[in-house]
C-alpha cells in the first residue's frame, strides 16, 4: 500500500505551493514556484523597491508601508498601524509562505489592480530583505 500511495505523494509535494522558514526560503520557493510555471525568476532588490514606491492611481506599497519599511506604517483608509515589513525590523515577516500570500493577494489587487506576479512577489521580497 505505501508504494502505491508514494508517487500519490510526491507528486502533490510537487505541486503544493512552498512553505517559508525563513525569509530566504520564502524568495527561493517564489523562484522554484515561478520556474515550475514556467516563467524562470531572477529576484531584483531595485526593481522591487521600484515596484514598492511606485505610485498607482491613487496608492503604492509605502503609502501604508512608507517609504521606509523599517519604519512603522500606518493603513492610508483605516489609520491602523502596521509593524514594519523589513524582516530587519521585524524578525518575523516574511517567514510565513501562507501569510506572505495572503499579503500579496489582498495588496497588489489593491495597489496595482491585479494579482502581483511570481517575479514581482520575488522582487519584492529581495527588496525588503535587502534592507539592513
């Protein structure tokens, strides 16, 4: 019966999103999700701090994370506060694949109107890792 129920099981390991432990198993499981797509990902720090400032009709990343995400944010409708997002200032972002797509999918159709692609969601990432 385990033989049976181990191709079974590897193939959804395959085809299951990865799950962060840290910051930088978060950004290579973007890269491997996106070359599983695909459409092969070379994470930019600049292009994701580009994609982060950025103003889109009416917001951008830092109008509620600001311009500084080490720094506290503030959401632009609610005014509730919002820890900084660096994983410098804040250990813990960024270690959470789950979390990190629910921030994605609930901000980017908010910013940018859409979904953030892999290589966005990658650049983005290496953006706020990069920040010591």
């Amino acid at each position: 019966m385990i033989r049976r129920l181990l191709p079974v099981a590897f193939a959804l390991a395959l085809s299951a999103p990865t799950f962060a432990g840290t910051q930088a198993d978060l950004l290579s499981g973007l890269v491997a999700d996106a070359a599983r797509e695909g459409t092969p990902v070379a994470p930019s720090a600049a292009r994701g701090e580009s994609f982060f400032k950025t103003r889109r009709a009416e917001w951008s990343c830092a109008s509620c994370h600001t311009a500084d995400p080490r720094q506290d944010g503030r959401h632009a409708v609610t005014g509730k506060s919002i820890r900084p997002m660096a994983p410098s200032a804040e250990p813990t972002r960024l270690t959470d694949r789950a979390k990190t797509d629910k921030w994605f999918h609930r901000n980017c159709r908010d910013v940018v109107g859409r979904p953030c692609s892999l290589a966005e969601q990658a650049d983005v990432v290496a953006y706020l890792m990069s920040l010591k």
